[in-house]
C-alpha cells in the first residue's frame, strides 16, 4: 500500500447513534414499513429518533433513522430487508 491509497474508516462495533438513510416513494405506510424492519434488526431502535423529509415534489421520502450497530452481517440483513420491501429505492 502506498500514500495514494485511500482506506473507509474502520467501523467499531457496537456503534451508537449509526445513521441509516432510506429513500422511497412516499406512500401510505412507508414509514411504519421502515419501522418494523428497524425493531426487527435493531431491537433497542428508537421510532422517536426518525428524521422524516419530503423531497421537493412529494414523490419520493427519505427517513432517517439512529441504530446502535452491532455488526455488518446486521448492517447487511437490515439492507437486505429494506430491498426485499420493493418500496425501497436506496439505502445510505
């Protein structure tokens, strides 16, 4: 490895406060969906911690969300499940 290479930052598991960002299309139950797979993965997830934004047109919403993170194979299933809802369009 030389000076050039540019490594992500490690990850130290647990990890409070980990943001997860999903973006779909705005719809009824959109939110509670987020919500159940959240308690679904990360049982100590706070509903009081979502950050809920519109986007510009209304189409499309983006709800952020704290997890404590406990590992990447969590990290992955979470990700996983949110696709599998077919609502999700993107997970940051």
């Amino acid at each position: 490895m030389n000076d050039t290479d540019v490594q992500a930052p490690k990850i130290e598991f647990p990890c409070e406060r980990y943001p997860i960002k999903v973006i779909g299309e705005a719809g009824e139950g959109f939110t509670e969906l987020i919500i159940e797979v959240m308690q679904r993965h990360a049982p100590d997830f706070d509903a009081g911690s979502l950050v809920i934004r519109d986007s510009r047109n209304g189409r499309f919403l983006s709800v952020q969300v704290l997890i404590t993170a406990t590992g990447v194979e969590q990290l992955q299933a979470i990700h996983v499940d949110l696709r599998a809802t077919g609502r999700v369009h993107m997970v940051l």
